[in-house]
C-alpha cells in the first residue's frame, strides 16, 4: 500500500471499475474553469438513467434526484454523472440559454421489458446512469423514488452505449456543515427538504468545523460582519479553505465577507476577487480601512464606499457557453427571476477586477457600477485566492430558500446550482482509490485463484488515521464468496472461490479518514467494483472407438454445461490432429485433448486426455489341421486343397474340414479371408509345410502351420514273372544270349 499524505484537492478522476468498460479522456471544464478529464466509458445493455432535463422542471423531476442519487450511493451502488464536453448555450442570443444534450439513449418508459420503448431520447443537464451491474440492487430503491415522487423519471433497459461522457462517479457524499445563526436553514428548506435529503448535513460555526469537514455553507443572512460571529470564525474559515475545503455562500454574506472579514493575520477573504466587491449598503472605511483606497471612486471622499445600485433585468442576464458543460451550470432553462429579488443579487468586483482563475458563466450584461471592473456576476466560483491547492467557492446572487421573481421551476433550477456543487464536492474533495493490479485484472478473473492487492490512497490529510475495511458480497449466482486474509488491511490477498455457475460480486475497498484532533464523521471515499466469476466447463463425453486400428471411423461427442457463451474449444490429438469443433468425426484410435477458454481467455476446461481405441487391434485366432502323413511319391497325392506355392484362398467352412481334423479359426470383428501356400522342405521322404493364414475385418493377419510327410511305403512290382534260363557258352565264350536274357 502506497499512502500519499498531501492535501490536494482538484481530484481529476475515480477509480470505480464496472465490468466490460473502455474509456479515454476528452476535455472539459473543471471547477476552476481549467481543463478536466471527463472518462468515456462503454455500458452493457441493461442500464438504467435518471432524466434530468424535463420541462418544467419540479422538486420531484429535478431536486428529488439528488435524494435517490444520496440513497443510492448509501447503498453502496455507484452512479455516473454524464455531461457532455462542449455544449453549447446556444450562439445567437446569450440571453435564451438554450440546452444541449449529454447523450441519447433507447431504453423503456419501466423496468418492464416489454413495456413502451423510447428510442433516441436525449438526456439533458447532467443525466444519471445507473450501470447494469447494478440494476438488481438499485431497483426497489429506483422504484420507491418513482412510485412517492411523480414525475421522477427513470428510464430502463438501455440499449448498450458506448462512448458515454462520465464527468465523475459519486460513491460518497462530503462532510457538510451549515451556518446556524438561530433564525434561517435556508439551503434546509431551499434544497436538502426539497431533495428529500434528511441527512448528510449539520449545523455549526466555522469553530465547530474539523478536519474531517469538506463543504461549509453560509446560511442567508449569516451576516459575518456582527455577532455571533467572531474573529475566530474568520481565522477558522479561512484555514478551512486553505486546506481544501468548499464554500457556498449567497445573498450579501458574498460582498460582506469579500469587503469585512480578516483573520487576526492581516488575510482578507476576499475569495474570488483580486481587491473585494462593491458593497451592497454603505460600508465606512474607517471601520474597514483597507478599503480606504476606493473612498473616492464613487466621487465622494467621506470615508464611506457607497453600495451599487442591486438590481437588474431579466433580459439583460447572459449565459457564457463556454460553461454549458461545466457540472455547477447543469439546470434546465434560464433562472435569473429566481435570482432577482435578494438584498444582493449582483456582484460587482473593484479594481484589480475577479481572479484570472475565477469563472462567472452567469452575469449582467446591462449598465452596470462605474466602479466595476470585470463582469457583474449572478454567479460566480472558482479556486479561493486563485489557488487550486485551496477549496473552491460558489457565489451565487441566491436565498436558495424562496423563488423571488421566478416560477417554481426556476427555483428548482437555483436549488441545482448548490446540489451540482454539492456532489462535484463529491466527486473531487475526497481521497483517492487506485488498485492497479486489480483494475488491470478484473475482466480477467478466475475462479478458485488468489489476487494479491497493491492500493495507492493519495489526497488525505498528514494530520491523521487511515482504516480500511474489504467487504464484497454476491449479487447473483452461487452462494460462495470472496475471502479476504485480512479484511482491514490495505493490502490483503483475495481468494476467490469455485462457483458452479455465473456469479456476479461486488467489492468494496472503504477507506476513512480520522483526524488526530476531532471528527465528527470521517472523510470516507470508496473503491466499489462488480465482476463476474464464471464456473469450469462441465463437460460430458461420449465416445465411440474406432472400429480398427487402421479405419478413422471413431467419434467424440461432448455436451458442455455451466460453460458462459461465447466459449472456445481446441482439440488436439495424433498425427498433428486440430480441431474447433465441438463434436469430432472420422477419428483415429490414438489421444485426442480438449482445452475450453471463455471469452476472456481462462482455461475452464483442459489438459483432459479422451482415448479413442481400435475396437479390433487383435490378431484372429488360428488352429491349423493336426500333421498328416500321405502315402505316395510326389505332391500329386495331396488334395482338398491341392498342393499350391501360390497363395490360395480357402474356404472357411473347407478349413474346418480339412484333414488332420482340430482345425479351428475366429475373430471378434469377423473373418475377411482364409488362405494358405505350400512349401517342399525335404524330399525323403517328402515334407510339406502348408500356413494357413486368416485375415479379419480390420487387417490384422496371423497363421499356423500344418506338416504333410508324403512317404513311400510300399515295394516295387515286377510287370512279368521270373523264369530259369541254361546258357551254354561255346568255345568263343559268347555270351549274347546271356545278355538277352
């Protein structure tokens, strides 16, 4: 965990993380009028959006907003401020503000799908959205808003959006103290009542204000220039703001505080301007003598300042487009009646003129005070002092708490500018969240897996205690959840568990803020993130052998379950075999591996080894005939078969009647042939060797042998019988008749 201990406080992003999002940055104004990253973000289908910008506006279609908006966020479910960068007022007459659109969204008039469609409706003056992650947890909450407050509208089912402009994400509200002078709650009545915010807010002095404190309001006629406030109010007010803090003041507290207040230090609180304002009644500088030098500006040289004449018309107030994004200026329509009829509605500064980091997106274009120099604004804010290390304050010419010259709905539209300030306070003066690993990790979680945390909290104060607190809970699916080795500790390890099927979390990373002298609550901000975990493949596999070892007609047939499309399959298997298919055909006997991603790229199935076997990889079974012995002189004598050196097919029914008898053959898969060849291996006697060889179905081929002895056993015979012969050799001894014989 990396801490940032320094007090900044023109925050410029957030870090909530919502599943399947994209974002870039485009520019916008922030509340000092500077440039400011406003986040593009992509929403899944299913969101939902709070309008904002219907005609008229009403407490219940434009101030109870900010009340379910403050619920929302208590309940932990974040919501996106959308604003478009670089609208418009409109070019032609600064007078008639116009309204731009932030966005234009398709969605239902319920939560009901099949209820009445709107397509491209364009959402106005800061539109809310609610991202479909949390839908099921803002619903009964959305609803009981709509069902008590007629007229809040909420729009349901979006289509998906992309590019949407997210100026900031609430998921805390600041610490808000009120100025109670005993007699006047006007921002009670004038918008926390209206609102329907019944807390969130308490009453104190400037000396009842801590460091844990972000926004400090003075009530109308806080009057800091008579009791009870004291010199001690103004040194805390003005420390208050040094160090961060936001300040909304109205009516005359403006010019009073401006022209009268100084700390015991010699510092004037002239917050937005270069030298303080015209006053709105007489102020004598002998009472206020640093003031002396604008005696004589009203032609007069009596130790008085003169007031300026406080008042203006209607048609004469101008709206600087240049702010039509700003997140303070989102109200529909023009409010200056509401404006006009305070004790101090213009402002109207010295010489020197506003601070070159001071905004006024709303002012007089009429004549105005000789004195002036720069706008005469209706509203004004910007950085105290011009420093955007301090907090930032909001003038506006404002009661807040009556209409004054306006209708009802441009009393609402006055009532915005304190709430949008109130939640840019929100969003910009509160610690910040960055959970890199977990952020680069979340669309790529994955069950029964450890994620180590690395946070960064920057923007606290150097005067106090940090705690931290983890909690997550499931929001669909399975019933496991998350266990964190330590849950108040910054840097825990998440285990994340097995599901069985598609689960849907959210986290929550709270960090508190307590300072070493006194809090009346803590400074809170939170990291709130949803995501999904999906379960393994649970595959189920058939398998049909190969009929042979030398046939491809072997199959594998898998049904996948608790899977989440879209989900990817790679088969391998032997001589180089890949496939994407599911199911696989025409397979040889051999190994085959199934690997399964989900769309976001983790193995929910793989290494899992499926056999396909030759049904038939034995040889047949062969007994050839017992020997024989023939009786004869040559070959001739050996039929059914006869003798053959050739190869000769036989019979499987002749095989098992040959001579010799026991002669026996089989085969689980079914005989294909039988043959068999002869061989002269000796000639006395004769010896023949006949194999036989049988063949099955699938090829496979053995044999045996049979030895034939063909043998003589029988004596010659003489063709004629033997009779005596007498020779008589004469004197020459001749023998021819001896040898005729």
């Amino acid at each position: 965990m990396r801490n940032t201990y320094h007090r900044v406080h023109r925050y410029k992003f957030i870090q909530i993380v919502l599943t399947i999002i994209f974002c870039w940055f485009v520019q916008t104004f922030n509340a000092q009028g500077k440039i400011n990253p406003t986040t593009y973000k992509n929403f899944e289908a299913g969101a939902s959006i709070i309008d904002m910008g219907i005609v008229p506006q009403t407490e219940n279609n434009a101030l109870k907003p900010y009340g379910l908006i403050a619920e929302l966020v208590n309940s932990e479910i974040p919501v996106n401020w959308v604003i478009k960068p670089n609208k418009s007022f409109g070019q032609n007459d600064l007078s008639n503000k116009l309204d731009d659109y932030d966005i234009l969204i398709s969605g239902t008039l319920s939560s009901n799908i099949n209820s009445q469609s709107i397509v491209n409706y364009p959402c106005k003056t800061g539109a809310f959205l609610i991202s479909k992650e949390y839908i099921d947890q803002a619903k009964p909450i959305l609803e009981t808003w709509i069902n008590n407050n007629p007229g809040l509208t909420v729009y349901w089912n979006l289509n998906a959006l992309n590019n949407v402009p997210v100026y900031g994400v609430l998921n805390s509200f600041p610490n808000v103290v009120v100025f109670d002078n005993g007699r006047h709650t006007d921002v009670a009545t004038g918008f926390y009542d209206r609102a329907g915010i019944t807390s969130g807010y308490r009453m104190g002095t400037p000396q009842d204000v801590t460091d844990c404190d972000q926004f400090y309001v003075l009530s109308h006629h806080t009057d800091p220039d008579k009791l009870p406030w004291t010199i001690d109010d103004t040194n805390k007010l003005y420390d208050f703001v040094t160090n961060g803090g936001n300040i909304w003041m109205g009516c005359h507290d403006v010019s009073l505080t401006e022209n009268k207040l100084r700390t015991s230090s010699g510092n004037n609180l002239n917050f937005l301007s270069q030298s303080g304002l015209v006053p709105y009644k007489d102020i004598s500088t002998v009472q206020y003598p640093w003031l002396s030098q604008y005696d004589a500006l009203d032609g007069n040289t009596d130790n008085k300042i003169k007031k300026h004449n406080n008042s203006f018309n209607n048609n004469d107030i101008y709206y600087d487009s240049n702010f039509a994004s700003h997140p303070i200026m989102q109200f529909q329509g023009n409010i200056e009646p509401a404006l006009n009829g305070n004790s101090e509605r213009i402002y109207i500064p010295f010489s020197g003129g506003w601070n070159q980091e001071t905004n006024v997106p709303m002012y007089d274009s009429g004549p105005t005070d000789n004195r002036a120099t720069g706008r005469s604004a209706i509203v004004a804010f910007g950085p105290a002092f011009g420093d955007e290390s301090n907090g930032n304050i909001l003038y506006t010419g404002s009661h807040i708490s009556s209409k004054n010259d306006g209708t009802n709905s441009q009393w609402v539209g006055e009532a915005r500018l304190f709430a949008n300030f109130l939640l840019l306070t929100a969003i910009e003066n509160k610690p910040q969240i960055e959970i890199l690993n977990l952020d680069s990790t979340f669309s790529g979680l994955v069950q029964d897996s450890t994620v180590n945390i690395d946070a960064t909290v920057t923007g606290v104060p150097n005067n106090g205690v940090l705690s931290y607190s983890w909690e997550s809970e499931v929001i669909s699916g399975d019933t496991v959840n998350i266990l964190f080795s330590d849950a108040n500790i910054e840097d825990p390890t998440i285990q994340l568990p097995l599901v069985t099927e598609t689960t849907t979390f959210k986290i929550i990373f709270t960090v508190q803020f307590t300072s070493n002298s006194s809090c009346q609550a803590p400074i809170e901000t939170k990291y709130i993130g949803v995501f999904q975990l999906e379960p393994n493949a649970f595959v189920d596999i058939q398998t049909n052998n190969s009929e042979c070892s030398n046939m491809n007609n072997g199959s594998i047939d898998i049904t996948i379950s608790t899977a989440v499309d879209p989900y990817f399959i790679q088969w391998t298997g032997p001589n180089n075999y890949s496939s994407n298919s599911e199911d696989l055909n025409n397979l040889s006997a051999g190994t085959y591996e199934l690997n399964i991603e989900d769309n976001a790229g983790n193995n929910i199935y793989s290494n899992n080894v499926i056999e396909i076997l030759a049904n038939d990889n034995e040889s047949p079974i062969i007994v050839a005939p017992n020997d024989i012995n023939l009786n004869g002189c040559n070959t001739g004598v050996i039929n059914n078969p006869i003798y053959s050196e050739l190869i000769s097919n036989i019979s499987e029914i002749d095989f098992l009647n040959l001579s010799g008898g026991n002669s026996s053959v089989s085969d689980d898969s079914g005989l294909y042939s039988i043959t068999y060849s002869d061989i002269q291996i000796d000639s006395c006697p004769i010896t023949i060797e006949r194999t036989f060889f049988v063949t099955d179905n699938c090829g496979n081929t053995t044999s045996d042998i049979q030895l034939i002895t063909i043998m003589d056993s029988e004596a010659p015979v003489f063709d004629s019988e033997a009779y005596d012969l007498t020779v008589q050799c004469n004197s020459s001894i001749n023998t021819d008749q001896l040898n005729d014989w």
